[in-house]
C-alpha cells in the first residue's frame, strides 16, 4: 500500500485511465469483429463506424496515432475486398 499521499492519488488515477484505456479498446474490438463478421451490403455503414472508434481512441491516446491509420488501411482493404467479391 502506498505510503504518500501523492502516491494514493496516483493509484486513484491510474485506476480511471486504465478502466477508460480497457472500455475505449472493447469497443474497437467489438466494432472490428461486426465489420469483419459482415457481409458486403452493410461493409461500408461499419466500415465508418470502426474507422471513427479508431480515430477516437487515437485521439485520447489509448493508441498510437500510426496504430489506428495502419488498421484503417487493412479494414479498408478488406472492405474493398468484400464489395468486389460480391
């Protein structure tokens, strides 16, 4: 247990941004699994929904910038994979 002050406050507060850290990434992984799991007809309307939960949890800082363009790319890809196969 922690001794200072300061260091309670710090366990506090790492407590919140890991609870923040672990629902902002569940909701991309959920968000990448409906849009892997999803035909070509609804590919495009999940396609933007991943993509904004990507940009969001690069803008808090959950994951590195390049990290949420990177997935994005690959999602795209598979997404203009699907749409030509049907």
């Amino acid at each position: 247990m922690p001794q200072h002050k300061s260091c309670e406050k710090r366990m506090r507060s790492t407590q919140k941004q890991n609870a923040r850290n672990r629902h902002v990434k569940s909701t991309v992984k959920t968000a990448t699994k409906k849009f892997r799991a999803a035909g070509p007809e609804e590919a495009e309307e999940l396609y933007r929904d991943v993509s904004s939960e990507l940009d969001r949890a690069a803008k808090k800082g959950v994951i590195p910038k390049k990290r949420a363009d990177r997935r994005k790319s690959r999602l795209a890809r598979d997404r203009n994979r699907k749409v030509a196969a049907s």
